[in-house]
C-alpha cells in the first residue's frame, strides 16, 4: 500500500462522468434525451456509433492537462468511476468496450503529477442502485441470478492487473461497489469478504467498502480484525429531500459538522468519497433526464423552495456575492468535518455545461473552494 490512509488526509476528487455516462455532466452526448443512460444510449445508437461516439468521449473530456491543474490545487487523490462492462460485459449488453486503454492513460498521468487513485466500480450488473450513473437506471437487479459472482470475477480482473507493483503506486485502492441501496444485506457483506480475497490475491492495496446509505457506524465491527486495509467510504449530500433542501445556510453547516462528530465513532479508516458544494439540486438533469428538481417543485413529491435561475448550468460566478459566501461557509464546514475521519473526495471536477455548485475546478477558479485547502474564511465553524 502506498499511501498512509489513516496518518495522511485524503484530499481529492471524482472525475465523474468520464467511464460511466451521467446526463448531467455530459449532455451533449444524450442530445434530446431519449436515451436516460448508457446501456439505453448505446442500445439506441448501435455498438458502431457508441464506439465512435464514446471513443471520441474517452479521448478528449479529460487529459493530462486536468490531472495537472488537480494537482496544482493541491488535491492528493482522484476516483474514477468505472462500470462493470469496461472489464466484463454480460452477453446480449448493449455497452460497449475501450475504457481500459483510457484508463490506464489517467494512472500515468496521475502518476506523472503525484496524484493516487481509487478505481470505483460505479455501475455493478443489473444495476445497484437503479440511477442513471449505474448505467441503468429503475431497474435493481444487481442481487439476482449471476450478477453478484460476475462482479467478484470483475474486481479479480481489475485486482490481477492494478494491485500489482507496475499500478500499485498510483492505483492504491479499488471499490467493490458504489452506493448500493441494500436489499439483502448479508448478501453484500459475504460480496465484501469475497471482493476482498479476489483482491487480496494479488496485492495489499486498499479494498473500499461502501455504506450502502447505511449509517457509518453500523459498520463497526464488520471487517475490522483479519481484514487489513479496508475503507468505508459514505456519501454526504443535502440537496436530494425536500426537508433538506428548506434548511437555511446554517442548519447546512450543522448537519455538516454532525457528520465530524460521527467520525469520532468509526472503527475504520472512513473516507467521504463524495459530497459536494451543492444547496440546492437545480442543475439540469441532476435527478435524471426527464425529471426536474425540487427545490422548484418541477420534481414529484415536492413544495415550492425558491427558482433554479441561474442554477441549472454555468458558472457560480452567476451567483450573488451573499450566495458564493454561503456556498464557501457550507464548504468549509464539510472540510472540517471529514478530516476529522481519513479524509475526503469532492463530486467532481468538471461538467460539460458547467454545474454551479458541483465542479470543483469552477469553485477554485471563483474562491468559492479555498486555496489553499486549509485555508479558511469561516473558521472553527463545527468548533472541533
């Protein structure tokens, strides 16, 4: 393992979007919008107009000059959500294949500037979650059939190339699984104890568990002696319930704080490896093409809590002075509070059409997102 997870904080950040498609980030790619996701986008084009079209993708959203200017912000880390599919489609999948090469591109890269990496596995078979950055979205079928055991072969075939020394120094940790809405919960933990061992075959590098949208504590005790180098990683947003979404400014920054304190109680390396500086969920097809948001009731099951003017695409320069400082107070907390635990990775660096509370690179450029990391506008806000 080449990164001291426990002494040294995790500064970093998701290159969201790039391996596995989300509306938002890229719409360009989804046109009208009558494909919702990757398998329907590629099952509407034809396996030789994907290709084309993702191949063009892959080569040009992110390049050596981002890793770059990653690394210059200070940040020590990038995640890379990749799908299932990249290493091992199922038959009759639409997806098609070429990630790789790509994928090994970025962990030179990283590696010319620094920077680590977490290989994510961001989009299981059937799918986890049933969201669009699955690769399929309304269906979860992830614990039927085969699928489970497909992806303990999938993290196998990642583990037998990247654990080894030639990636080892860059690539220092995979993810079994991202954010699993949990059906059969024991199911999961044997899949942890499985992904572990087909990673621990070929090397000592970190194995990330994800919370499964439970709470980080739940986890204690499980994978805690006979288990080295294991991860929790949880996610933090506040933007994704109506009640969230009516707190005011400073019920952002508690709830933010409350999560520092809840770090104090984890029995394992715990890593926030995704929140951003999002306070409301006004970026255009955040929840999914087709659906609204809200924070402007243009989303089922929701009130009325202020207009996503201005908030939909583009810059946070957009935003009013009172607004950009009360996007960097919330940031500000949040980076108090997860370097109370093993450290943090913002969601993500850049979008197609700009996302004014999710694109980091955006945030710097604005001194919304502080410069240095440690400095602070706001500080002592959780009173750690």
């Amino acid at each position: 393992l080449t990164f001291p997870y426990g002494s040294k904080k995790v500064r970093g950040v998701n290159l969201g979007g790039w391996f596995v498609l989300e509306p938002w980030i890229t719409p360009s790619l989804f046109g009208a919008g009558s494909a919702v996701d990757e398998y329907n986008l590629c099952r509407q084009l034809g396996k030789t107009a994907c290709r084309q079209k993702l191949s063009k993708h892959w080569a040009s959203f992110y390049t050596a000059e981002d890793f770059k200017q990653i690394a210059s912000a200070g940040l020590n880390h990038v995640r890379i959500p990749l799908g299932y599919w990249a290493v091992s489609p199922l038959p009759g999948d639409p997806y098609i294949q070429g990630q790789i090469a790509y994928l090994d591109k970025a962990i030179s890269w990283a590696g010319q500037y620094g920077l680590k990496m977490w290989i994510d596995l961001h989009g299981a078979p059937g799918s986890q979650n049933g969201f669009d950055n699955s690769g399929r979205r309304d269906q979860i079928l992830w614990q039927t059939g085969g699928n489970v055991a497909h992806t303990v072969k999938v993290i196998g075939y990642l583990a037998k190339k990247y654990a080894k020394p030639q990636w080892n120094n860059v690539v220092t940790a995979i993810e079994l699984v991202n954010e699993r809405t949990v059906l059969n919960l024991d199911q999961l933990k044997q899949y942890y104890y499985d992904g572990w061992g087909a990673i621990r075959d070929y090397g000592d590098i970190a194995v990330v568990i994800s919370d499964a949208f439970r709470d980080p504590t739940d986890w204690n005790g499980f994978m805690s002696s006979g288990f080295n180098n294991v991860i929790l990683d949880t996610h933090h947003y506040e933007v994704f319930s109506p009640g969230q979404l009516a707190m005011n400014i400073d019920s952002h920054v508690s709830s933010a704080c409350g999560i520092g304190k809840q770090l104090n109680s984890v029995d394992k390396w715990t890593v926030i490896g995704e929140w951003s500086g999002a306070l409301t969920d006004c970026t255009k097809w955040l929840n999914g093409i087709g659906r609204g948001a809200r924070y402007d009731n243009t989303f089922p099951n929701s009130w009325y809590i202020g207009s996503c003017a201005k908030r939909t695409s583009g810059s946070i320069s957009q935003f009013s002075d009172a607004e950009r400082k009360n996007t960097r107070r919330y940031i500000e907390a949040q980076l108090d509070a997860y370097e109370r635990g093993a450290g943090w990775i913002f969601w993500t660096w850049k979008t197609e059409a700009g996302s004014p509370e999710w694109e980091l690179r955006d945030l710097i450029w604005n001194g919304v997102f502080p410069q240095p990391l440690t400095q602070r506008w706001y500080p002592n806000q959780c009173g750690f």
